[in-house]
C-alpha cells in the first residue's frame, strides 16, 4: 500500500523524505572512462535491479577500473614486422600517434643545487653559523629582557641564554628558572665576558616537583643527588622532590610525568618517553645498536671527553627492551583485555596481514566450495638466513626474554623438545655445502636455536615445526608454499606430517601445492616443471621471493643482536619483523594498486600475444595441447605422473654429458693416485668459471639502457649483481688454487682492466684469457684442455638452441600464413615474437664469444670445419634459400635531390641506400636476417636450383622431422599458455586482494571498538585512556579503509604513484548500508617501495623541488 507522505515543512535539508509511491524495484548501473588512443571514451556496466527498500546497496565504491585495451598496440601491423623482421636486429622502442611530451628546462640552481650552493651562498652560511658563537642579535642586551618586562626594579644581568628555545635571548639565572618550569630539559649556557660556557638548570636553582600539577607540595622528599633524566638532546643533572602527602611509589610519580625509571625502590637513572619514542623509531629504521645510540647521547652532552660522564648504557638497555615490549603489548590491545598482559596467546602480537584469507574476518561463507579456490589459498614462503646468527653469550635462564612466543618467534620449550624427540630418532644433523663448497658448521643437539636459519638437517625437522607453526593459525584447505630447496624437502613431507605434535598437524583435507621461488629456479636441475611458479595454476604472478626481501632489510641486526642474550635478541627480533609488518600494512593499498596497474598491462599483452598464436595453429592441435595442459594442471601428486606440456625432446644438452665426462675423468685420476687440490676438481672449478660467464652476459643483457623497464627490473637487477659478487668471491679463492701464477702474470704484465664495481664486466680470467707463452705456467696441468672440451660443448648447445628457434620461428609463419587472414586475426602484442628473437640473439652471442675462446685456446685446426665462423647470413631457416646479392648501383643514376634529402634525412634516402653507397665505392651493408623468403622476379629465379643449407643445419644434430617441429611448437604454445593464465590469475587475486584488505580493516575497526568496554575499571583516569586509545585506532583503521579507497580508484593510466593519505585525520562518515562484499587477495610481496619523485632520487642531497625560488638568483 502507498505510504503515508511526511509534511516537508517539519523536516530538515538532512532528513529522509517518504515518498507517495513504493519503489520495489530499482535499476542502477555504473559507468567508467577508458582511453582509447589520444581520446576517451565512457564504457557502461550493465544495470542491475536493487529489490526492496531495505535492500537497495550502493554501487562499488573501491573497485578498480580495468581496461582490456591498455598497453596494447593500436593494430597488428607492429606484429606482423617484427615476425617478420631480423632475429639479430633489436627491437626499437614503439610509439603511437601521441604528442610527444615537453621536456621542462631545467636551470642550473635545479640541475646543479650543490654547486649552486657552493658558488654562491657557502661562506655566508659559514658567517651565520659563526655569529650564534657569540650572543649575536642579544649583544646590544645589558640587562635581563624579562625583568624589564615585569618592571623589576633591579633588573639582573643578561648572562643565560637557552639552546633549546626559540630566538636564543639572554636572561638572568633566575628569569630562565621561571622560564623553564615547564621545559626542564633544555641545555642553557652562561656568558662569561668573552665566551659562553655549559651550565645546567639545576645549577641555576630549578626543582621539579612530582605528583602536583601546581609543582607545590606540603612534604615534598628529595631524589637521588646522583638522580640523571636522559632525554633526546643529552644526559641531565636533574633535582627531582617525590610527593609523600599522596601515597603512591615514586617510580609510578615518575612514570606519570614521562619520565621511565630504570629501577623501581630508588631510581636514580630515568629516560623521557620522548627520548625513548625516538631511540625506538631510530632503531627500527637504521639497525643501529643501543650502544651507538648512547654513544650519540653522551656525545651531545660532552663531544670532548674532558667531562667525565658514569656510564647509564646499561640502564637504557634495560629500559629501552622494556618499552619494545610495553609497546607491542599495546598495540596487540592486551591493556584492554580482562587478562591483561599475563594472559597473552602465542603469535597474539603478530601484525596480522590484511590481505591473507581468514576464515570468518575476510572471506565469504561457503569459501572452500567456490569455482576458483586459488583466490583463497594461502601463499607461504621459507628459508633460511645465516648472517643473523647469534655468537655463545649468555642463557635463557639469565635471560628469558619478556615475549619469546608472543608474536613472531616460536615458544622455546616445546622447540626443542619436539627437535631432541627427532635427534634421538636419528635425525642427526649435517653440514650445509654451499657455493665453492664452503662449509657452514651448525651446532647439534639442543643448541641449534644458537643459528637464525631454515633446513640444517637430514629430515628437516626444523622447518617442519616453523611451518607447522606458523599454519595453525591458518584453517585453510589450499596451501601454496615456497622453498628453495623443495624438491628435497617436499619428498618425504607427508610421511613426516605423520610425526609433527597433535596441536600443529594439518586438516587430513589440506592440499599443499609446492613451488620453488623464481631467483632460485634456474639453479635448479631441469625436470622441476611441476614446482615452477610460472606453471602452477593459481599462482599469479607470485615470485616466493618474500622472505629474501625480508632478509635483505634485517641483515644489518645481524651486527646488533649476536652478542646479545637469546632472550633480549629474540624480543628485538620481534620488534623489527613488528616494524616491518606495520609499514606493509599502512601501504598495502598502494602496493596493490601499483601491481594492479602493472598486472592489468601484462595481462593484455599475454592474452592478445596468446591469442594470436592460438589463431596461426590447427584447431585440432590446440585442442589437444589444451586437454594435455588441463591434465597435467589437475594432477596434484609428486612428481606428477602426467607428461609435462612444457618439455620438448629436441634439445641436446652436449654441455652435460662432457661435463660428467670430465668428472669421471678426475675421479680415476685420483683414484690412480692423484693429489685432490681441493674438494672443487679442476673440472668443477672450470664449469662454475662457466656458469659465471653466463650469468655475466644476462646481467649485461639486463642492463642495456634500451631495455624495457617494469616496476621490478632495478630490484631484480640490483639482485642479481649483489648475488654474482658473492660468487665472484668464492671463485677468486678457488682460481688462486688452479692458475696460482695469474697473480705474477698480472703484475708483470698491464692487462685490460676490468670494473670490479661492475661485477657483469669483471674479468674471470680463465685459461683462454692467459696468453698462450704464460698459460702453461700460470695454470695447472691439464687445465686449458678441459676448457677447450667445455667450449666445443658450448658452441654445440647454442647451435642447438639457435636451430631450436628457427624452427620455432619458421613454424610461426607458416601457421600464420595459412590460418590468418585479414588485418582482425593479427595479434596486437608482440610478446612471444620478442621473446623468440631475444633467445636467437642470446644464443647467437654465446656461440661467437666461444668459438673465440677455443680459437685463443687451440689455434686454427680442423675443428673449425665444424664449427665456423657465425655470420649474421648464416642466421636462418633450413627452409630458406641464401639471400639475394645486393646488386650494385650504377654510377650517375642518383639525382642531386636525392643525394641531397639523404644528407638531410629524406623519406627516400632508404630507398636508395645501396646505390648511393655503391656509388661512393663503400661496400654494400651486411643486412639483418629475416626468416620471410624475399619477393623474387623470374631474373631472380625461385632458388630451389641451387638451394643451400646454412651450415648450421649440416653440422652437430643437422635437421629435425616435422614430429620435433610439432613438439617444440607444442611446449612453446603451453608456455604461451601459462603466461596468459598466471597473468590473468593475477589480476583476479590483486582484486580478491584488496576487498580482503579493506574488508579486513573494517574487522580491525569494529574489533577496536569493541576493547573500549572489554574491560571495566575503577580509576576514571585510567578509564579514559583505554577507551581513547581504542577509538584512536579504530578511526586509524576507518583512515585507513578510505584512503585504500582512493586508491584502488585511482586511473589505471596513471604512473605515477598514489599520493599518500592523512590517515590521522577525522574520517568521513561512512553509510551503514555500505557493505563491500567484493572480492580480493595479496601475493607473493613487494618491497613496499614507493620512490616520491620530489625526493632525492639522484642520491647527491638534490632535491630539485626546492631551487625554484632561488632560479630568478641565477646570473
């Protein structure tokens, strides 16, 4: 029936108005802008019916846009030059029709601010700094400035003057007591005629009085006399006087003024809580040690030494690991629990992540029943990290830690009963190899906790209970975990699960999905495609590389923690991985914006780059290829039992087999009574030298200034050196061994220098490096004869490589020849094409640099019948005849205005390359490869007649069948395959992602809420803290909900990052009705590294924002 309409004169602007009629049903839509080109257009969604009153929602407020045409190419044509275009030629930058952009002038104060500075404002900086030595502006000051100004009959001297307080005036002694009633810690100096001296308050008369905001009391009770305040600008003298006409301990009369006692019954050592925020900050952000941080107190009291300070480092120790606790506590709302602290839960204080699935706070009933399980598996990454060790200091019992189990580090007690229960089990542990076969010796028995570290043992005892441990917390059915080593540690795992406590097994329905991270894969031997990220269905765009960021930015505690007691280290330890959590909390939301926008690129690339490979092959192959992938995707055992898509039989690897070869070699040397140099054979020492040298070439490929940047590639980059520089370690230790007579050579001789700040350029300095009259002596015997067997081997593989991607290639044209017609079926992404020729130039490179090598090892002999030289010609298809001669120009055809338009960079110029260059008696150019057949007249002939093989066909493992054909086609298209998947899947997990993360925060913000009357008091003061703490984190986290807001609806468009938020601001109401019941998810990790481009990026101290106003300076 209709209702009842309201008077409208009785109401106000914000009431509700009830209308005659009732809307039951009402149709809403949602539009958003997409650019298309240089233009935008607006793109609908379509309407949806809002049934009943009650029930009318609003529309997503967070979802970010997506758009399928982003950082795709405007049409095929860019495709369809690069197929096919040269494999040697790199790929030149592509741009669309766009206006280019302005680049702004820079002036030289912007450009060059240092040397500005230095130019022009250095000495009189210098001078200003030279005047506060003296009283500057106070000089002409005879007399007390505040006396004067109370009209004081007897105005004292102008003598005092405080460093603290702004303007730095001069007042008498007692004029600055008054002054500083209220600020007693600031540092104050005494004018003597001819040069200030350090004075102090309490020298000048000033007493604090506790427990009385008046600072008077009827029986007062004097400190300490030795009684010292450390605060943020030094160690203090400081007169204190307790309250005992209200009973209440003077350590607690400290507390309530800020300051924190280091001891209880007579205090004589107190730290300011603002000294203590800011020691706690900077520990957390710079690695520093509590000493250091004393050191640097002491010095701002004393830089000269010539005042003799007692030490109260061990009493800020103290202090200082009791507030780390107290604050953890805190913020985990144990002040607020009934409990209080004593009834802490294990893990309790952890920072929680937001973006995780958790059963009940953000994910949907009926989760473990939903079509796509991937959005709601759990990601874990393991590993271990030997720089944080702990050196034999101190013990549990003299040093129990305050919170070991409470947040992040595993309960002592049950640890080591469950790793003794296993040792006796014969569990014994080992030595861990690592590369260059250094040994890292770990402790047996029960003092394995002395290590920070992962799997040390036979069986894998530890990492079991860390990971048991850790799921607990997590009732999940799909687990998806990273280990660098899993192809050992997964072997055995479920028969081991077997043996894990009661409490910590996992649910009999739980599936645990292996995987090995990315950075660490290629380490590995092939035939782990089942445990490669880039395979695993559900996996996204996750690399498992989490745990090496964090390790990254806790190796530095390794310094500050080792001589610390197992206790105290674990609760820093805690505290840092706290810090470390939090700051990925307040930034999730730009962190997944940012990879949001990256993954929406990619995964338009791979879809239309996918698509358009799809389109060139046989509908029947690929729907068999499909079903094979399908199956080997479903199959959950390991190893799995269904064949690989993704391996191809038609790749020899030669290098292997010489490589055993030579190790079989070495060993009956040995054994017929050779001498072993060392655990590394000469064989191994050469093959490592190898590896090296292909690491080398990636790294410099990596860094060409033409390479296309993504968000990751510095980081990856600066990865990679930072990891060759070790090894470059490890082998210079190992070639001392093998060529001992380098060192004189190189200090006879001036070789070519390399970069050792550039690891990629660095000499290695094998056998073949050596000129042949000092290589027989430098090196050991036998030593320039391996390496002349491992480069023919290598020579082998890249030729087989080379024609493994020529056939690739070749199967690429034909397919799309004969299935594409018409402009519609072209690819407008070209990410396969791009990197098929990326490969042929890799292994074209790696044939030349060592077909270089044997020839400076062996000399000219008959073994350059097989291998030859390598031209660019030489590059091509077995189906290909040899590219047409360049016929030359005849002399005087050439107009003067052709000639010159191309002095002047004329359309034409190209057209008429050759005969200009003819004309001019130059050689003709050696053109680029491409794997088209040239457009022939009947002068030209069809070429069948005198058809030649390029030698790369006729030399090694020659031709290959149509069946290899198909099979390599076949690998590549399931590669393809999987790249589009995990794109795609990433997209759809960022978005789980961030409806977790905000529906997460909206959980935190209630459950704060709720701790404001969780627990009942009696003292109103108290009361009221509790209750303003709870509310002041409940609205960090509504902050918190509306700034990821903004973000995930930022452009996906734009590059630059989001601007932060002001999270400490009042929020905006938020409607009851709106609910955000989409969904989202996080992977892997990220650095959490958002650059602010105002910021000094070029790392000099220039920051160019700020020259502006000095540019109209510049003469």
């Amino acid at each position: 029936m209709p209702r009842q309409a309201t008077d409208l004169t009785k109401t106000s602007q914000h009431d509700r108005i009830i209308f005659d009629n009732d809307f039951e049903v009402i149709h809403a839509r949602e539009s958003y802008r997409i650019r298309v080109g240089n233009s935008s257009r607006v793109v609908e969604n379509q309407r949806s019916p809002q049934r009943g009153r009650t029930s009318w929602v609003q529309g997503s407020q967070w979802e970010p846009e997506d758009n399928p045409e982003l950082a795709l190419d405007p049409d095929g044509d860019w495709y369809d030059e690069e197929v096919e275009g040269s494999v040697l030629q790199e790929p030149s930058p592509r741009q669309d029709s766009g206006k280019p952009r302005k680049k702004k002038t820079r002036t030289k104060v912007s450009k060059r601010p240092m040397v500005y500075w230095k130019t022009h404002h250095r000495q009189k900086y210098l001078d200003e700094l030279l005047r506060f030595e003296g009283r500057a502006d106070a000089r002409i000051q005879t007399h007390c400035i505040d006396c004067l100004a109370r009209k004081n009959g007897d105005p004292g001297d102008a003598e005092i003057r405080c460093r603290d307080c702004f303007g730095m005036d001069l007042v008498c002694p007692l004029c600055c007591v008054k002054r500083h009633v209220r600020l007693p810690f600031h540092r104050v100096e005494r004018w003597t005629g001819t040069h200030f001296v350090t004075s102090s308050l309490k020298d000048l008369g000033l007493t604090l009085q506790l427990n009385h905001l008046s600072m008077r009391c009827s029986a007062p009770q004097a400190c300490h006399i030795q009684m010292r305040v450390l605060h943020t600008n030094g160690i203090h003298d400081v007169a204190l006087k307790y309250c005992t006409c209200r009973p209440l301990p003077p350590h607690i009369q400290l507390l309530r003024r800020g300051l924190y006692p280091a001891s209880q019954l007579r205090p004589k050592t107190c730290v300011t809580f603002e000294l203590l925020r800011q020691l706690h900050l900077l520990s957390l952000n710079t690695k520093a040690s509590t000493y250091d941080l004393y050191q640097t107190l002491e010095s701002l009291t004393d830089n000269t030494g010539l005042k003799f300070l007692k030490s109260r480092y061990k009493a800020l120790q103290r202090v200082l690991l009791q507030w780390r606790h107290l604050v953890m506590l805190k913020r985990g709302g144990r002040a607020h629990h009934p409990s209080g602290a004593d009834g802490t839960e294990d893990g309790e204080l952890a920072v929680r992540c937001l973006t995780c699935p958790h059963p009940g706070i953000n994910i949907p009933e009926g989760w473990n029943e939903d079509s796509s399980p991937y959005l709601y598996a759990l990601r874990l990454a393991m590993d271990a990290n030997f720089r944080l060790k702990q050196q034999l200091v101190s013990s549990y019992s003299q040093d129990p830690g305050l919170g070991i189990g409470l947040s992040y580090m595993v309960k002592r007690e049950p640890y080591e009963s469950y790793l003794l229960d296993k040792a006796s089990q014969g569990d014994h542990l080992r030595r861990v190899r690592c590369l260059g076969k250094s040994k890292y010796k770990i402790f047996e028995g029960t003092k394995i906790h002395r290590g920070w570290w992962g799997i040390v043992c036979k069986r894998y005892p530890n990492m079991d209970y860390i990971l048991a441990s850790s799921l607990r917390f997590y009732r999940l059915l799909l687990l998806l975990i990273c280990y660098d080593i899993m192809c050992q540690w997964v072997k055995n795992l479920f028969l081991r699960m077997k043996g894990w406590p009661s409490d910590l097994r996992l649910d009999q329905n739980a599936v645990i999905i292996p995987g090995i991270p990315k950075l660490h894969e290629p380490a590995h031997k092939e035939g782990h495609d089942d445990l490669s990220m880039n395979h695993i269905l559900g996996a996204g765009l996750t690399d498992g590389e989490c745990q090496e960021r964090i390790w990254a930015g806790h190796n530095a505690l390794g310094n500050s923690t080792k001589t610390m007691g197992p206790g105290s280290r674990h609760d820093v330890l805690d505290d840092h991985f706290g810090r470390w959590n939090w700051l990925k909390y307040c930034s999730m939301g730009r962190t997944l914006m940012r990879k949001y926008k990256g993954a929406i690129r990619l995964r338009n690339v791979q879809k239309e780059a996918h698509r358009g490979f799809t389109a060139s092959i046989d509908a029947t192959k690929v729907a068999e290829w499909e079903s094979m992938c399908s199956k080997w995707e479903t199959d959950r055992t390991y190893p799995r039992k269904t064949p690989s898509p993704f391996v191809s039989d038609v790749v020899v690897i030669s290098e292997a087999e010489v490589r055993k070869e030579l190790a079989e070699e070495e060993k009956a040397r040995i054994i017929g009574g050779g001498v072993a140099l060392h655990e590394t054979s000469a064989s191994g020492f050469l093959v490592l030298g190898l590896e090296l040298e292909e690491i080398q070439r990636r790294i410099i490929k990596l860094g060409k200034p033409g390479q296309t940047q993504t968000p990751t590639h510095g980081a990856t980059l600066l990865e990679q050196r930072n990891s060759l520089r070790i090894k470059l370690k490890s082998w210079e230790q190992l070639r001392s061994i093998y060529i001992p007579g380098l060192l004189q050579h190189l200090s006879s001789s001036s070789p070519i220098s390399s970069s050792p700040d550039i690891p990629e350029k660095q000499d290695l300095w094998l056998p073949s490096q050596l000129p042949p009259e000092t290589r027989q002596t430098a090196c050991i015997s036998g030593l320039s004869e391996m390496e002349v067997k491992l480069r023919i081997a290598q020579c082998h593989d890249a030729l087989e490589g080379l024609r493994h991607v020529l056939r690739l290639k070749t199967r690429m044209i034909q397919f799309k020849n004969a299935n594409i017609r018409g402009q519609k079926n072209s690819t407008r992404s070209r990410a396969i094409i791009d990197r098929v020729h990326e490969r042929a130039r890799g292994f074209t490179e790696k044939y030349r640099a060592c077909r270089e090598r044997i020839l400076a090892l062996s000399g000219p002999g008959d073994w350059e019948n097989m291998l030859r030289p390598l031209q660019d010609r030489d590059v091509r298809a077995y189906t290909d005849p040899e590219k047409l001669q360049r016929r030359t120009g005849r002399r005087g055809t050439v107009e003067d205005e052709v000639l010159a338009l191309s002095a002047m960079g004329g359309a034409t110029a190209e057209e008429d390359d050759d005969d200009m260059e003819a004309e001019e008696g130059q050689p003709p150019m050696d053109e680029d490869i491409s794997l088209i057949p040239e457009p022939r007249s009947k002068r030209d002939g069809t070429g069948e007649t005198r058809r030649e093989l390029s030698w790369i066909w006729t030399t090694g493992t020659g031709r290959t069948t149509d069946i290899d054909d198909e099979d390599l086609l076949r690998s590549e298209w399931a590669k393809s395959r999987a790249r589009c998947n995990r794109a795609t899947e990433e997209v759809s997990l960022l978005r789980e992602e961030m409806r977790r993360s905000l529906q997460f925060l909206q959980w935190k913000g209630s459950w704060w809420r709720k701790r404001t009357t969780l627990r009942k008091v009696e003292e109103k003061e108290l009361a009221e803290g509790l209750k303003a703490y709870a509310l002041e984190q409940a609205s960090l986290q509504e902050n918190l909900v509306l700034s990821f807001r903004r973000t995930f609806k930022s452009s996906i468009e734009d590059d630059d990052s989001t601007p932060k938020a002001n999270i400490n601001s009042a929020p905006a109401p938020v409607a009851e009705d709106d609910d955000d019941d989409d969904d989202d998810n996080d992977n892997d990790d990220d650095d959490g590294d958002d650059n602010d481009d105002g910021d000094d990026d070029d790392g000099n101290g220039n920051d160019d924002d700020d020259s502006d106003e000095e540019a109209a300076q510049e003469p």
